[in-house]
C-alpha cells in the first residue's frame, strides 16, 4: 500500500511563506497525476494545485485562488512532491493534503496523505 507523508506545515502570519513536502513510499515513477488539496473548517476539500507526470509533460495546474502565490514541483532526485506558498492569508488556513495517483492495466488507483494543518491568523 502507498503511503504519502506530508510536512513542512504550521503558523505563519499573514504576508510569510511556507513550504510543503510529501514523501510518497514509492518512486514519484510509479504516479501520474500528484497534486495537493485542502480543507478548510466546514468547507468541501478543493484543488490546490496539480501536476502531471513527465511523460506528459510535468504540466502544473493551480486554483485561481493560489495563481502566483504558490508553487508545485516535484523533485526526482528527492523522491518528493512540494509545494511553496508565497503571500499567504488567512483565507490559505486549512489541512493541506498530499494526492497521487496511478494507472495500472487501466485501472485507477487514488492515495492521499493524511494531511498538515496550515494556519494563518487574520
């Protein structure tokens, strides 16, 4: 069973950074689709940014909300997914989660991590 473990999250005041890491269990080879979502209290979970795999290109995508501000990246050479967040604000508060997923004999699987609390006090 893959496993994707989250750090790097925690208080910073409005304006400061942060940076996300995952370290999945198995090669970042083995996943197509990585990305990281939030949850904020009493909200549904949203895409916060995704990239794909580099045989498609590593192609990034971010919610409207995060454009500019934060940064998806994975790193062969660490085996690790990132995310830097940059001008953060309160309304950035919530549990970011770590996602993959993989295609095997056209068969889909999802994993996700369990999650790190980011908070920004207003």
């Amino acid at each position: 069973q893959v496993q994707l473990v989250e750090s790097g999250g925690g208080l910073v005041q409005s304006g400061g950074s942060l940076r996300l890491s995952c370290a999945p269990s198995a090669s970042l080879f083995s996943f197509n689709d990585m990305g990281w979502y939030r949850q904020a209290p009493g909200k549904q979970r949203e895409l916060v940014a995704v990239i794909t795999d580099d045989i498609t290109g590593g192609i990034k995508k971010y919610a409207d909300s995060v454009k500019g501000r934060f940064t998806i990246a994975r790193d062969d050479a660490k085996n690790t997914l990132s995310l830097q967040m940059n001008s953060l604000n309160p309304e950035d508060t919530a549990i970011y989660y770590c996602y993959a997923n993989q295609y095997v004999l056209s068969q889909k699987s999802d994993y996700w991590g369990e999650g790190t609390q980011v908070a920004v006090p207003s």
